[in-house]
C-alpha cells in the first residue's frame, strides 16, 4: 500500500496481586437477577463502559469454522465467548458479515441488513447476540459507509442508465476525453480512482477497488438509507459501530487534481497528497449525525472511527468541535507511527493523547486486519515476546481505551504468502512483490496444537495456518504462568479492579529518560496509585523514582505485575530493571 500509517488503506511473568474485583458495569440489556447489581455498580461509577473498555476484534472468517468449510463463523465466535469472557473484554468488534461478493473480505457489501450465509443465518446472529450478552460482551458491527459492493442493488440501478432514479447515489463523471479519467485520483488500492463504464459512457469514481464504487455523500437520501441501516442494528441490540474508512466519505466537488508527492507507491503510481479525497470537512456533519442516531438509543451505543489522522489536532476533532462526534476514534499515532520501540516517541504521543485531547479517551491500538502484526513490526527478532509485553502494557495501563485484534494476546506472527500465485487479497496481486496484501495478519486463530490449530477440521482453511501453532496457541499458554496471554488476561483483570488503572489520571515520571517509559496512574482518591516502568532497551537499567512533585509520599512499589526479573518488592530509589522488563506496581 501507498503509505504504511494507512497501509490499509495502507502497512517469566509473575502476579502478585490482582486486587478486588469489582463488577463491571451494565449490560445493554440487563435480565432481571442481574440489573440491581448493575445499577449499584453504575450508580459508583458512572463513567460510560466503553471509557474503559478492551474491544477485541475478530475477523470472522478466521476465528473459528464450526461446519467444517475452512472459513469461520457465527457459530464459531458463539463457541468461543467462554474464552473471551474469561480474557476480560468488554465488546467484540466483527469485520463485515453482511452478504458480499467477498472481492474484499466482507467490505464490499451487497446487502446491509443480512448476514452471509458463508457465515450463518440472522438466526445465529441473533443468539450471539443473546449469549454476548451473558458474557457481558458487546457486539458491535463494521459499518462500510463510504462504498458499496457494485453487486449492491443500489450500484446496479445506478448504473443501468444516466437518468436512473439513484444514479446520483454514486460518483458518476464524464472524463476528460476519449479514454482519459476525470482527473489524476488514485485508489488506495492501485492505479486510477475512475472505472469507465461503457454502457453509460462516463466514469465512477472509487477509493478502493472498482467491485467498491463509492456512495454519494453529498445526496440526502443515500445519507437516510444508511442511517436506517444503522437503526436496524441498533435496534437488534448491538452495541455500536467501528465506521470503516470514514475518513474517504468525500470527495471535492470541483473534481481538483491531487498534488502529486515525490516518489511512488508499491503499485509503482505516484505518491499524491490525498488532500482532496481525504478528511474533507464534510465528514464532520455526517459523524455529528451518526452520534445522534446512536444517542437515540439506551445503552450507551459507540462509535468507533477508523480515523489514521496525521495529528493531534486532527483526532481531537474526530471527537467533533461542533458537537459530538466520534466516542473513539481510533489513535493510531501510538501503534501505527513508525514501529519503533523508542521510549521518547511512545512518551510524546501519549502525552499528546493526555493533554491534547480536551480530556476525551483515546483508544490506542498495536494491531488490526490491515496491518502486519506488531510482532514483527516491533519486535528484534530476539526479545519479541518481551517486546510483545511491552506494547500490551501500554495498551492495558494507560488511560486509553483498548483496541485489540485477535491473536495479539498469544503473539501470533504475520505469515505473508510466499508466492504470488498463494495470495488471497487483491493488493497483494496488485502490488506483488513490493506489496504482499495483507493475508499474513489474517492467518486462522490458533486455538490448540490439533489438525488446523483447533479452528477448523478441513484440509483447505481459507487461509494457510501459521506453521508455529503447535507451540504458540490458547490452550499451551493458558497453561503456562509467563506466557503472553497469561500477561494480557493479567493485565486486563487490573485495569478494571485497580481504581488507579481504571480511573486514575496518568502523568509521565522521570520524562527525560531516553531509555524508559515510566508513568503513574495517579490514584483519584485516598487509595494507592500505580507506577508502570518499563525498560526498552536490552541492557540492565536502575533508575531511580521521587513521586513528591506529584504528591506521593510512599517510597516503595509492591508489584502487582512484573516481567522480566524485576523484584517484587522495590525500593522507588533504585529500581533494577533487566533487558525489556516491565514493572507494574502498587506504591505504597
Ligand atoms: C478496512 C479494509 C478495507 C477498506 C475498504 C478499510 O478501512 O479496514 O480492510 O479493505 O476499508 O473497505
């Protein structure tokens, strides 16, 4: 893909103490045994559940296939809802499961209000819903705003004839003379933005592939279409929306050409500055009408934005300026900027996430669906697994909330395909070799060492298994006290019982050091707060803490989680921390 920062669009544990457990708050739908409990919980802590949430996405064709075909499905993710209650999250995040061609996995959408049958029936939608809630887990549902599939009955009859009744639904234009698009715009995903169609004699216009013709967003009743698309989720229950690719929903009008930018993408065009295909100030109206149609219904709906901003200033106004916007529009500057392990970055920006966000949560995230796995993309190759600990800590204890992808938890690799001939995604077709797609980041879950890693029982999963299953999967590392997942589960179980982590403000210690992350969830009330210290380099490194300037007496850290070989009882003045240990601890 063009730019990595929007590649998709694109590029021995111990635990000490987890302290008390308290009860997480409200279900969208409380049964009645349960709803005086709740209520008690809400009433102590009002906060929305979603400030403090782990969202966890599946991709669902590679989770779990209970019939046997090689492709995950509802049925699947329902069977595992024990494994991620047990984890600790609070809502999953499902990539598309409408009815698609599947040119795109899912996001070229060619029904909105029915699942695929590739994936089950609304029926099993339904009961995932129902058992969800028992888990106390949120659904919430990839909303595919900006395109449709051309297979949408809407794209058929908009191109069937220039004076179809929805023609104006989609980007249609004359170009510029015989053969030659309307202007230089490029899709995401390779070469010319414009497709001609030959029927009508004009061009439309689409940011990802030509099987995804962009919808009109400037035409009202697109807008209503799929605002009611929206109610008929909500009403079903889901708990809110991640809104795909909501930074492309506009185009300029004038139909200007993009500045072209030095030098070329994996698919050898020429790098343009996406300034009039991108963020245009339109998008804002839209997010501020989304928020009114999820507010409109109990429960605290979300909406979480597929937002790769380029600044601070830029997400805070994802939030909206002009009323709300997004509840959580994804921070990529922490996971996504530059895949390196250097403490000052990670300290800048997420003290730009504290500071500059006008007290709005961010979400951070190290990992998605279009993106290679921060395994790789953090890791030395030597102390990866170390390394994986250290971005879980961040996602985990900052004031953030938690964006996951599955298989993070239990350090699953990126397996990119060896030949052009194994590739499923169509960028990696496009753009081979430079560009290689992105199947490596979806690889089926690795559940056991069984047939298929426990996800399926065929000889053909969609989608090779990662060859490490047999050592890196669920079943190995729930047994094993320091492996990856043991800290992810450790770890999440914290941030909802310790008041600090849950609600503490978090202020950067010792803020110079050029070799260590180190910074205190500040205890809101009399109770004790947490320090987290965290050495990113491979060499032994003391360090010494005075919390007085933040009005901490205590002198000594009592581990609540410690990687790494760190003491479990520290004295703040000197404080040994080994090659990429990390240090949660009590202060006391
Ligand atoms: C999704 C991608 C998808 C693209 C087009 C992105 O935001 O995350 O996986 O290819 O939108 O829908």
């Amino acid at each position: 893909m063009s730019k990595h920062k929007r590649r998709l669009i694109l590029a021995g544990l111990a635990i000490t103490s987890i302290g008390l457990s308290i009860t997480e708050p409200d279900l969208i739908f409380p049964t009645s045994q349960e709803a005086p409990a709740r209520q008690a919980a809400q009433e102590a802590n009002p906060a929305p559940w979603w400030k403090h949430a782990v969202i966890y996405e599946i991709y669902p064709r590679s989770f779990q296939d209970t019939n046997g075909d090689g492709i995950g499905d509802l049925q699947g993710i329902s069977e595992r809802l024990g494994y991620l209650q047990d984890l600790g999250v609070n809502a999953i995040w499902l990539s598309p499961i409408y009815p698609s061609p599947q040119v795109d996995f899912g996001y070229d959408i060619s029904k909105y209000e029915a699942i695929d049958p590739m994936y089950g029936t609304m029926a099993d939608f339904d009961n995932l819903l129902a058992e969800a809630q028992k888990h106390d887990i949120r659904v919430l549902m990839d909303m595919v705003l900006n395109h449709t599939s051309d297979q949408h009955p809407w794209f058929i009859e908009s191109r069937s004839s220039r004076d179809n009744p929805k023609r104006d639904w989609y980007i249609w234009r004359d170009g510029k003379g015989p053969g030659i698009s309307p202007n230089n715009w490029q899709s995401l995903f390779g070469h010319s933005a414009w497709q001609y169609d030959p029927s009508t004699q004009q061009w439309y216009y689409h940011k990802f592939y030509p099987q995804q013709p962009d919808l009109n967003w400037r035409n009202p009743e697109v807008r209503k279409a799929m605002y009611d698309v929206c109610r008929f989720w909500l009403d079903k229950g889901v708990g809110g929306f991640r809104l795909d690719a909501i930074e492309t929903l506009f185009e300029d009008t004038r139909l200007r050409d993009e500045k072209i930018l030095p030098g070329r993408n994996a698919y050898g065009d020429p790098n343009e500055d996406e300034s009039r295909t991108v963020d245009l100030p339109e998008i804002h109206e839209v997010m501020r009408e989304l928020r009114q149609v999820a507010d409109s219904y109990p429960g605290d709906r979300v909406l979480v934005g597929e937002t790769y901003t380029r600044t601070t200033h830029d997400l805070l106004s994802m939030y909206g300026l002009d009323g709300p916007e997004l509840q959580l529009p994804m921070d990529t500057q922490v996971g996504f900027i530059d895949n390196k392990l250097d403490a000052g970055a990670f300290r800048q920006r997420i003290s730009a996430a504290e500071n500059d966000l006008d007290g709005h949560v961010p979400l951070f995230l190290f990992d998605n669906h279009d993106n290679p796995r921060s395994w790789d993309r953090y890791g030395d190759g030597m102390h990866n697994e170390a390394i994986a600990k250290i971005l879980a800590t961040v996602l985990l204890t900052t004031r953030s909330a938690a964006l996951m992808y599955y298989g993070e938890e239990i350090g699953m690799v990126t397996t990119p395909p060896k030949t052009r001939a194994e590739v499923q995604d169509p960028i990696g077709k496009i753009g081979w070799p430079k560009e290689k797609g992105r199947d490596g980041e979806r690889t089926p879950m690795q559940w056991d060492g069984s047939k298929d890693a426990g996800f399926s029982t065929t000889d053909h999963t969609w989608l090779p298994v990662a060859p490490n299953y047999p050592t890196i999967n669920v079943q190995v590392e729930s047994r094993n006290p320091g492996s990856l997942l043991t800290w992810y589960k450790a770890l999440i179980a914290l941030r909802r019982s310790h008041p600090a982590l849950h609600l503490g403000s978090n202020i950067m210690v010792n803020a110079t050091d050029p070799n260590m992350l180190s910074y205190l969830r500040k205890n809101p009330g009399n109770g004790p707060s947490v320090l987290v210290a965290m050495n990113f380099t491979a060499h032994l490194r003391i360090v010494s803490y005075d919390l007085k300037a933040q009005g901490i007496e205590g002198a000594t850290g009592k581990a609540l989680a410690q990687n790494g070989g760190v003491a479990k009882a520290v004295e703040l003045s000197h404080v040994a921390l080994p090659p990429f240990a990390v240090l949660v601890a009590e202060v006391q």
